[in-house]
C-alpha cells in the first residue's frame, strides 16, 4: 500500500503520510473479504446514465445512479479481476483497484466500449444509455417563446446489439432490462435479439428494485430459463 501524500511531520510536502484508515480497510477487506475467483479475468463493466445535449446548457437523461455497475465493478475487482469501469456522470465515488473511464453521451460510451471490448473476457452492460438522441443539437441556448417546442429526435448506436454482433469465443456478454411489464417475455427477447449470454432484468414497479435505491429485485435470464432473486443489496446482487 503506498503512502499517502500532504504535509510530514517534517515539515516537507509529499509522500509519506499514513493512509486514511478507510483505504486501509478496503485493502484487507480486498485481500481476505472476497473469494479469488475471477483472477486473471478482464472484465469490462458499464454503468449510470448517459446524457444528450439539445443545447449548451440542456440535455436529455434518465434517473440511472450507477450504484448497480459500480458494485458490479468493485465485486469483480475484489475478486481478483483486472476491471475496466466505464461511467456515465454519476455522484458517487468510484470502487478502487478499478480503472474508470468517464463519458458523457451514448456515441461516447459506444466509442470507449468497442475500443476495449476485444480485450474483455467478460463485458456486463449496466449502463442506462439513450435510446434517442435529439437530432440536431443547438450551439446556442435555445431561448423560450409563448409557442410550443418540439425536438425531433434519433436513434443511438445500440452498444449490446453491437457487442453481441462482434462477440469473440470465450466471451461472455451480460446485458441489463428494465421493464414496467412483460418483464421476462421482453428480457428474453433481448437475450436471443442481441446474442448475449445473461440478461439481468427487473421491474421498475417492484418495491426495492429500480432507480436510486440500495436494494434491487433482479431475475437473471440465460438460454437455460430464469432465475428469480430475491430482495437483496446491490452489492449482494453484485
């Protein structure tokens, strides 16, 4: 564990401070919490919303927070996997042992996910991404009128479709659902339509599942039928 960096005793500047007891914590817990199971994995996770410019100052978003990719991600990692996290804008801190890679828009986390996708053994796409962009973007602050507005919008690249199309052997692709109703019969359709290997899916009208919270209510769905979990934490799903 290198030593943390700030003002010594000596009255020097730089490293040699002990390292906050919470950083401290997360190496034991790393080393002696968690099973080994995934060493020598490469695994390619993504995770929170994306967002769509209109103009300068607007964008089109989703409630997405990240908390299920991001513990995704630290339970690969403290399972020994080498992690790479690529992030929409989230307010909560990313996992260590992590390598994070921030984007904002769709087209972006379609660019950094198929830059690294060869290189994963295991991708897990639990990223919220816009299905729709709007197609044309403003370069100035649209200024409001007494008229109605409309924002004629297109499709995004679908980075799962994408990634289902270019799969290598021996890669195993997971991809998330998010329904209001018809939850097993849509997230199977998505299974078979983008050639992935698991399909995690959830209701959003299930008490403890969906949006924001800590809790989620998921069923993991693969060619061999559905999995039903029970309520649990997102780090437990994870």
């Amino acid at each position: 564990i290198r030593p943390a960096s700030g003002y010594l005793a000596c009255g020097d500047t730089g490293a040699g401070k002990m390292p906050e007891p919470e950083t401290l914590f997360e190496y034991i817990l790393r080393t002696v919490g968690y099973p080994k199971d995934m060493v020598g994995k490469k695994v390619l996770i993504t995770a929170g919303p994306t967002g769509e410019a209109i103009d300068p100052v607007r964008y089109i978003t989703n409630h997405s927070t990240g908390k299920m990719g991001y513990a995704i991600a630290k339970a690969a990692a403290y399972r020994g996997a080498e992690v790479t996290l690529v992030t929409g804008p989230v307010a909560i801190k990313p996992p260590m042992f992590v390598k994070v890679v921030p984007v904002e828009s769709a087209e972006d986390m379609f660019q950094a996910v198929t830059e690294r996708s060869e290189w994963a053994d295991i991708i897990i796409k639990a990223a919220a991404v816009a299905d729709y962009r709007p197609a044309t973007v403003s370069s100035e602050k649209i200024k409001k009128s007494d008229d109605q507005m409309s924002i004629g919008l297109e499709r995004t690249q679908d980075i799962l479709g994408y990634l289902g199309a270019h799969k290598r052997d021996g890669q195993f692709l997971c991809g998330f659902a998010m329904e209001t109703q018809d939850l097993l019969e849509n997230a199977s359709q998505k299974l078979k339509k983008k050639n992935a290997d698991m399909i995690v899916a959830n209701n959003l009208k299930v008490t403890g599942a969906g949006f924001a919270g800590d809790t989620n209510v998921v069923t993991l769905i693969t060619e061999n039928g559905a999995e039903e979990q029970e309520l649990m934490s997102k780090e437990e799903v994870a």
